[in-house]
C-alpha cells in the first residue's frame, strides 16, 4: 500500500496512556496525535525512521498495570492513613480540651469552697472574739446598773453608778418589779413601773434601742429613766427626788 494513501497514518511517537478509575482499573482513556505519513517524511525523517507501530490493549494481568494499580492503591492507602491520623490528632485535641476545661472547673469550685469555707471560719473567729470580748453581767442590781452603763455610754447618756443606784433605791429599793398604785399617776391609769419608777408615755418617749421594749426589764427600765433624766435635767445625778 503506498504511504500516500488517505487515511494510513504513522505515529509520530510512543504516547502515554491516561487511566481513570481505580477500582475498575479496566477504562483506558488513549491519546494519540497522528500525523500524515507524508507529513512525516518532510518535517521528522529521522524521528520516524526509529518509530515503531505501537498497538494498545489493555491487560489487567500485565506488569505496567499491576504496577499502576499496586501505585494507586499505596497512594490511596497514604490519604487514608493521614486521614485518620489528622482525626485521631483532633479527637486527642478537643479530649484535651474538654479535660482542661474540667479540670478548671474543678479548680475554680475548690478555690471558691475553699474561699467560703475561709470566710465562714474568720467569721466564726471574729464572733468568738466579739464574745469573749463581750462583759458578762451578774443578773443583780449591780450587774444591771453595770449593763446599762454601757448602753448609755454607746448612746451619750450622761451618768454614773452612784447617782444611778442611789436613785434606784429611793425608787424602788431595787425591786425590779416594784410598781405604784396610789399616786396620780396610777389614778391616770399610768402607774409608775420598774426600779426607777416610770410611766409608760415616759419609758416609750425615752426607750433606747437595743434594750427590751418592757417596763420591768432592768436595764431597759435603767437606760430609759437615765436618758428622760439627762433631757430634763441633765444627768440622773442631778435627781435627788421624785421626778
């Protein structure tokens, strides 16, 4: 058949196959670029004078597929093992994280136990020291003339043990429950009440606070009287009668 004949061609060199598809590994895509023989001659005499017809047929058996397929499967192999090194880098990443984040929370509950538990312990200790600080009164007419002396000093209510007793047993003899039926003030309706002898609208007028809102209680009875004394007459020293 002459060279010039339409249609026959040469190849101008070995061509690459491209394959597709891994696990069929039996799809050949093939790309030749033809030339006409006589085209051949003129441009590349010496290129075709050491070309040989190549003819294609795939064969899964052979060397160059097995070799194909065996570098597929390793490159394959590769992207999976760093898959799953990159996802067990990033579960180990956020169990870190998780435990971090527990751990901080554990820190941050025993700091704040630790903080109240201290508080609770200085606030116990400052009331242990408030209280041994605290006098102890004896529950007599000293213990109670004592007592009230203390509360008028916190309030600025002038006087003094002497004046206070010696008011008090003039009043009632130091009976805390002493009470006045005869005079006017009992004829009123408001008799005179406690060991410095008050009237109601007086105990109520003059009652400090912190001290029992009752006419018989001692102290407040004591506190009472001393602070009416001390407004009208300027310290319970001052009385030396009925007032």
């Amino acid at each position: 058949m002459s060279a010039n004949t339409p249609g026959h061609y040469r190849l101008k060199k070995t061509h690459k196959a491209s394959l597709a598809g891994v696990a069929a590994l039996g799809a050949v895509a093939l790309g030749f670029s033809l030339i006409p023989s006589n085209a051949a001659a003129e441009t590349e005499p010496q290129a075709l004078s050491n070309t040989q017809q190549v003819a294609w047929a795939y064969d899964a058996a052979s060397p160059q597929a097995k070799a194909l397929h065996a570098s597929l499967t390793e490159q394959q192999n590769a992207i999976d093992l760093k898959a799953k090194a990159e996802a067990a880098a990033k579960a180990q990443a956020e169990a870190k994280a998780k435990a971090d984040a527990k751990a901080k929370a554990k820190a941050a509950a025993e700091a704040k136990a630790k903080a109240e538990a201290k508080k609770r312990a200085e606030a116990k200790a400052a009331a242990s020291r408030a209280a041994a600080r605290k006098p102890v009164y004896a529950n007599n007419l000293d213990g109670w003339i004592r007592e009230a002396l203390d509360i008028m000093k916190k309030h600025n209510i002038p006087g003094t043990y002497e004046g206070i007793h010696r008011n008090i047993m003039r009043e009632s003899s130091g009976n805390p429950r002493a009470i006045n039926n005869w005079d006017i003030n009992a004829i009123n309706g408001v008799p005179s009440k406690g060991l410095l002898q008050v009237i109601y609208p007086t105990f109520k007028a003059y009652h400090v606070p912190g001290t029992k809102f009752d006419q018989y209680d001692p102290v407040a009875n004591i506190v009472a009287a001393c602070n009416y004394a001390a407004d009208r007459y300027g310290s319970m020293d001052n009385v030396n009668s009925a007032y």
